[in-house]
C-alpha cells in the first residue's frame, strides 16, 4: 500500500466451517475458553503517554466512576437524605425497578423449573425409611461357645453376641439387637433388664423401624434374676462395653459413608516435579505444624507433611478439586492457596473437606534492630525502609503463589480454574460461631482466613431469604436454600444493615433469587413440607409465599391514590369558615398594631433625650475638682 497509515491494520480469525455434501465440519480446532482466550493488562507498567483528550475523557469516566459509585442505592436508616440533587434520585429509582423486573424474571425462572424438575415425582419426608436390620451371629450352631451350654449369660466380644439361657436354650443376641441394659439390687438378688429393639415402641427417629413380616413378634425385655453380685456386675459391665464399642463402629462407618475411593497419584518421572516450599497444611495431620513442600504431579498434588513419623504424604487429585482459591495477604497476615474437594477424605482420622497451604506474611526471624546502620542513622528513616521491605515481601510472596496456583491450572488442563476472592464488596457475617469477613468470587462466597472455613458454591443455591429486614434494625440475616431440598439450609447471621443494598445488587449480579421477610422462619419445617411434596409445592405458587415483602412485588402503596373525599356543600362551607376565621385574625392584627404604634408615638424624642442626659451630668463632679463632704453617718445604738 502506498499509504503510510494503511499499512498497519489488524486481523481478526473466526472459526471456519467447511460445508461439504455429506455435512458441516469446524476447520478451526483450538481453545475457545475465555479463560484461555482473555488478556489482561497491568495498567501500573505501561508507560503513562496519553493525548490531552484521551487525560480528559479518562478523567471524565473516572469521575462518572465516582459518581456512579457515589450513587449506589444505600438503605435508609435516618431522617437525613443522603444526596440533594433529584436527578441522583430518579436513578436510584430507576436501577431498583431494573432490580425488581430481573428479580421477578428470576422467581418465574425457578418456578418453571422447580414444576419441570419434580412433575409426577412423588416426594418423601426428606428421611429414609427406616426398616429392622437382620444379623447373623453365628453361621453355625456349633460356632456357639461351649460355656453357654452350662445355661450361663456369656458376652461373646468377638462375635459381638450376647448369648442367653431361655428355656434351658442358649439363645444368642446380637449387640445391636440390645437397646439398653440395666441392674438392679433388691435383698439378696440380683435383677438384670435387657430392652431388646423392637418396632412400634417409641416415637422417636430410632423408634420409627418397620418389619417387612406383618405377623411377626417382638420381645421387649427380658429379665434375669440371681444371687451372684459379683458375676451380673461384670455381665453387665460386658454388655456396656460392647454396646458403646458397637456405637463408636457405626459413627465411624456412618462418617466414612461417602468417602469415595480415589485414584492412585502418578508422579512426575524423569524429573523433578514443581514445588512451593516451607508452607504449612491446615487442618493439621498431626499434633504439631512443621513446613514442608507441595508438589505437582502427573495428575495431583502431594504434600509430605513432616513429623515424628517420617513424613505423611497427603495426595489431592486434580479430578476431587472442585475450586482452587488464592488469597493474597494483602490486609491479611496469611498468603495461602485453598483447595476445596468435590469428595471429602481422610486426614488422619478426620473427614476432610477443605484442605489449605499457606505461609505467614510477617517473617519473625527478619529482624534488623541491632546492625551498624541502625546505630548510625536517626530519625524515621529505618521505619520507612521496613515499611517497604514489608510491601516489597508481600508482593514477592503474592506473585510466588499465584504463579504457583496458575502452574496448578497448567497442569490439570484446565479442569481446574482459578478463583480469587473480591474483597472490595465483602461483608461481614456470622455463618458459624465469629463473626467473618465473607469475600464474594466468581463462584463462591468463601472464608478463607480462619477455621471452621466457609465456602458456598452459588451454583448449588436456588434462592436467598434475608430474614429481619425491617427499619430500625441494625443487623438482618440471610438464609441460603440449595437445589439439593435434603440439604439443610445454610444461615448466615448478624449482617450489617447498611450493606443490604450491595449485597442485593451482588446477588442480582450472580443471578440468584432473593426475598426478603420483617421475621426469622421455622426452615425445618418448611424443608420438611417441601421435600413432602415438591410437586405440589411448586404447583401451590413455589417460593411465591416468601415474596409478598420483598423486592420482588412492586410497592401497591405508592401507586394508591388517596380514598379521602370530601363532599362540595363541606368544602363551601369549610371556605365560609375559612373566611370568617381569617376576618377575625385580621381585626385582632390590626389592633395590635394599632396599639403599638400608639406605645411608639408616646415616647421621648432624641433631642428631649440629649438634654436629660446633659443635665445628669452637670449634676456629677468633675475630675480634678475637691471632693464635697458629706455628713457623717449617724451610728447605730445598741440596745
């Protein structure tokens, strides 16, 4: 080209389809993620060479920034508006009717999909149907200890059986068929109760076990009597025993339900894998903290938690990581990168969910207090420089994580993604027992920096009730609902009032559905009529209950005109009495000021007053003039 300016020119490649007899095919193949395709630039490092109007429109957007941000919808919570222009205002106004409309769209949304997911499903109480469990003691009557033939009460700790004379038969029973177990003293005997489980009996969730056989029948209790004190306190103390080993074996097992079996870990061969080391592992494997290295593997990570033992080694598959979070230890002491699991798994003997590898901020062993260059300089010099060797240590220890969390991605092909979290739109909450700093992300909405952990998937949730939101109040509560109705619903309580309005827009933002109440619910129940029947729950009008204070409804008492009317012989006479009313206060006005200007005109002129105060001093003596004696006083007689 013969212009100058037509040589450079930009290119833009779409994906190209050839179309052939037997179909279409896409000629392009390559990543097309936003996550792989998206580039962003830190503005800090380009040089600042910009035109005079590109400085004004900058300026411009920046201040329309601040304004906008300036803007921001907040709850009324005094008498004092919070800006004294209209205009600010109207779209106030405006994005809470933009608010409103998405959030009405939202609640449709869920409401066809909630009748779509659970039509013709019939629904449950939300507990399993509890049945009579079998057991087998022995497989074989000759498996029976010999000592039970003697028609004594034998505890069988390995069988876990109790075996017992009925009839002159020994009779075993296994643990779990014994409910309870109690002894008693009365005169010379001995009185031990066995209470056998049995259907029907209680009212409880333990209780509530149906029998497939119909005509089946229970024993409840047996009773046994004997003279021999030493030999039914140690026949009770057995059964004790090995019903509380039998319970602790059914917590355990109960516990390790969904744990799922994972992969072995490949690790990198023929050379040495990638690994940030001294960083410490929370939950703890072991009594004490010692640092140790995290590495990435072919398919996960290991960390070989040192200790006493050698060395742990801790494997996390890329396939279990459900979220990837890094942290930066801006305002925070803790730089880490927390990994939360799509299955949960063993950490010593601990069920594991969440699993964190951070390292402090703050290096206690960096310390400059004593060295010649502190003898020789004074003043703030010293205290500036550790300022920004501390800045220059968090940004180091920022980039040697997030490049490590990043290389963590790199690895598993982007199954796992990056999240950071924003802390520029927290809030404060109390999801456990302390009130947190909750951190919203792409995601989730996490706490990361201290234990118990909080991490919440916003795909999992269905809707958001904000509970106590009322004027005057300084706190509400918010009520997280899963799609998942088994799951018990998640509270997060004590959140300022004044962040109510940005927390809306934030779930605006992310899609979710919310709705507001003036009271706390009974979410037990309501979970239990809802699993009950989902089905007609949605048909009923779904969450539709919980939406007639919230957001959702357009405010009716705005839009009503006022129902006072007053009739035209009332309003002519209410004008006549106005009238008359304002007649009279007009003469009594006229008076009064009659009067005062009378009061006014009765006075002394100035010249009338400049001749009394000439003769008052006339009457005084002059300075330097001999004092006038006066008379002397008479004194007083006493009486």
């Amino acid at each position: 080209a013969t212009d100058a300016r037509a040589r450079t020119y930009a290119y833009q490649l779409a994906d190209t389809v050839v179309v052939g007899a037997e179909g279409a095919a896409v000629a392009a193949s390559c990543i097309k993620k936003p996550n792989d395709v998206s580039f962003f630039f830190n503005d800090d490092d380009e040089p600042a060479k910009a035109e005079p109007t590109r400085a004004k429109a900058a300026s411009a957007g920046s201040a329309k920034a601040r304004g906008g941000a300036a803007r921001a919808p907040t709850t009324r919570t005094s008498a004092i508006l919070p800006s004294k222009f209209r205009s600010d205002e109207r779209e106030d106004e405006s994005s809470v009717r933009q608010r409103r409309e998405h959030q009405k769209e939202l609640l449709s949304r869920l409401q066809a999909d909630g009748q779509r997911r659970f039509a013709g499903e019939a629904g449950t109480d939300g507990e399993e149907a509890r049945t009579v469990r079998r057991f087998e003691s022995y497989k074989r009557e000759t498996a029976i200890p010999r000592e039970a033939r003697s028609g004594r009460i034998i505890v069988d700790e390995r069988a876990d059986t109790v075996v017992l004379p009925i009839y002159g038969m020994a009779v075993p029973f296994h643990i779990s068929t014994i409910k309870s177990a109690s002894k008693s003293d009365e005169g010379e005997y001995v009185y031990l109760r066995l209470n056998l489980v049995s259907p029907g009996q209680g009212v409880g969730k333990k209780d509530a076990a149906q029998d497939d056989n119909g005509g089946a029948s229970f024993v409840r209790s047996l009773t046994f009597r004997s003279t021999d004190v030493a030999r039914m306190a140690e026949i009770h103390h057995g059964i004790t025993g090995l019903k509380r080993d039998q319970a602790k074996r059914e917590a355990e097992k109960a516990q390790l339900a969904d744990i799922v079996e994972q992969d072995r870990l490949v690790q990198v061969a023929g050379q040495r894998p990638q690994r940030l080391g001294d960083v410490f592992m929370r939950p703890l494997a072991e009594g004490k903290r010692f640092p140790a290295a995290l590495e990435i593997h072919s398919n996960g990570l290991r960390y070989m938690a040192a200790g006493r033992s050698g060395g742990t080694p801790v494997d996390i598959l890329f396939n279990n990581i459900r979220h990837l979070f890094f942290q930066p230890c801006d305002k925070e002491l803790l730089v880490l990168i927390h990994v939360n699991l799509r299955n949960p798994i063993i950490l010593g003997k601990k069920k594991i969910q969440d699993i964190q590898f951070y390292r402090e901020a703050s290096d206690a062993a960096f310390d400059e207090t004593g060295n010649r260059r502190r003898r020789i300089r004074y003043g703030d010099e010293d205290e500036i420089e550790a300022e920004q060797e501390e800045l220059r240590r968090r940004r180091q220890l920022n980039k040697e994580f997030e490049d490590f969390a990043t290389r963590i991605v790199d690895a598993s092909n982007h199954d796992v993604e990056l999240d950071k979290p924003f802390r520029n739109i927290a809030f404060t909450g109390v999801p456990a027992r302390a009130n947190v700093l909750l951190q919203p992300t792409v995601e989730c909405l996490v706490h990361l920096s201290d234990a118990p952990f909080f991490v919440l998937t916003v795909a999992d949730v269905e809707l958001v009730h904000l509970e106590r939101v009322q004027f005057g109040l300084k706190n509400f509560d918010m009520v997280f609902v899963f799609r998942d109705f088994k799951r018990t619903p998640v509270h997060v309580n004590t959140v300022p009032m004044k962040q109510l309005d940005d927390i809306k827009e934030w779930l605006d933002s992310v899609n979710l559905a919310f709705t507001e109440g003036p009271v706390n619910l009974n979410w037990s129940q309501i979970m239990k009529t809802v699993n009950k029947d989902p089905a007609g729950f949605y048909e009923d009008g779904g969450w539709a209950f919980l939406a007639l204070d919230s957001d959702a409804e357009d405010d009716g008492s705005e839009e009503e005109e006022s129902e006072f009317s007053m009739s035209e012989d009332e309003l002519a006479e209410s004008e006549s009495e106005g009238s008359d009313d304002g007649s009279v206060a007009g003469t009594e006005s006229d008076e009064s000021e009659g009067d005062y200007d009378d009061e006014s005109e009765s006075g002394e002129d100035w010249d009338e007053l400049e001749a009394k105060a000439k003769a008052y001093d006339d009457k005084r003596p002059r300075t330097g003039d001999p004092p006038v004696e006066s008379a002397p006083a008479k004194r007083a007689r006493k009486r």
